[in-house]
C-alpha cells in the first residue's frame, strides 16, 4: 500500500541522500513530498557532494540542484506516514526552524517510520527525539547523538540499524541497507 512521505532537506543537503532515497520511493509506489523551510514547489535547493578521498573527513563538491515538489508552508506532518531526513549540511540549520522541529517531533511521538542518514542526527539531536534511542550518523555527529541522550551506532560506512521507528545510517554507501529497512518499516512489499 502507498505511503505519503515527507522529506525536509534544506541547502547544501547531501546530493545523493537527498535525491538516491526520493528517487527510490517515488519508483516502489509512495508519494514523497520534499520540503524546505521558506521555499514553496518548483523552488530548487543546491545540494552538496560529500566523498570521502582518504582525508579525516568527508571532502565536499556543488551538487546537483534540487527541484522540491512541495510548499513547506502548506504541509502538516500528520498527513504524512513517514519522514526521511538526508544528510549534508542542511540539518544543521534546518534544526534552527521551530516548525521543523514540530515536524520532526511529530513523527517520533506518534511512533511513525522516520529515516535519518549521516548528518540527519543533528536534527533529530535538535528536536530531542533522541534520548534513550539508538542511532547511526556520520561519525563526527557522534558527539550530538550522545549529548541529546541517545546512544551512537558505530556500525560500517554501508551499514544501517532500525531501532523502533527509526532507521539511520552514516552515510551514503548505506543506501542499500538503509533504504531496504525503511521500505520493511513502510510495510512496502517488493516482487522480485
């Protein structure tokens, strides 16, 4: 059965996690409506290419633009099933919004599917859904998780974990792993 999702991403959200997961949803059959705060449908967000080169950290690139097909105005997170929360640089201002985190807050007290990669966490540790909870990020994002009350998932760069509600992963390598547990959270069945 279709699910409506929300995706919230903002600029500078990771180019492939933003765009690898709507894509993936929107081909198994779900409505996916991505949003950012003070932009409306058929506005673009720049988006980031995080790699990792060998360096201590992730290098980063421009990206792609990003068409978002929903007015962040105009939703309400309870007409949504599920939210997906893409990594990247958005999520650390996107924390910054009052009605993102009524949104995120939303999904977390009435217990529906939520996936958050990479630096996702930052916005779920600013929303403080975290306590107590399980959660993967980027490994710098360590430090959010713990300080919001959660515990940090040290799991492989390809690797995700569902705990309750939540999927999360720390980053993109992940997509398969990650997308797969939260398409078994959305119910979503696939014939092969």
């Amino acid at each position: 059965m279709a699910k409506k999702i929300l995706m919230i991403c903002g600029d500078f959200c990771e180019d492939y996690e933003t765009m690898v997961p709507f894509q993936a949803l929107l081909a198994v059959g779900h409505t996916v409506h991505a949003v950012c705060p003070d932009k409306k449908a058929g506005d673009t967000i720049a988006t980031a290419i995080h790699d990792f080169e060998g360096d201590q950290t992730y290098t980063e690139k421009r990206g792609h633009n990003f068409a978002l097909n929903a007015t962040f105005a105009d939703i309400r997170a309870e007409d949504y099933d599920a939210l997906v929360i893409p990594g990247g640089r958005g999520p650390e201002y996107l924390r910054l919004y009052p009605a993102v985190i009524a949104a995120v807050r939303h999904f977390f007290e009435a217990n529906k599917p939520v996936a958050a990669v990479c630096h996702g966490a930052q916005l779920l540790a600013g929303a403080r859904v975290l306590e107590g909870r399980t959660c993967s990020a980027y490994p710098a994002c360590q430090a959010e998780v713990e300080l919001a009350g959660g515990t940090y998932a040290n799991i492989p760069v390809d690797q995700a974990i569902t705990e309750g509600n939540l999927v999360s992963a720390p980053a993109w390598p992940a997509h398969p792993a990650w997308i797969a547990q939260f398409l078994a959270l959305l119910g979503t069945k696939i014939s092969h």
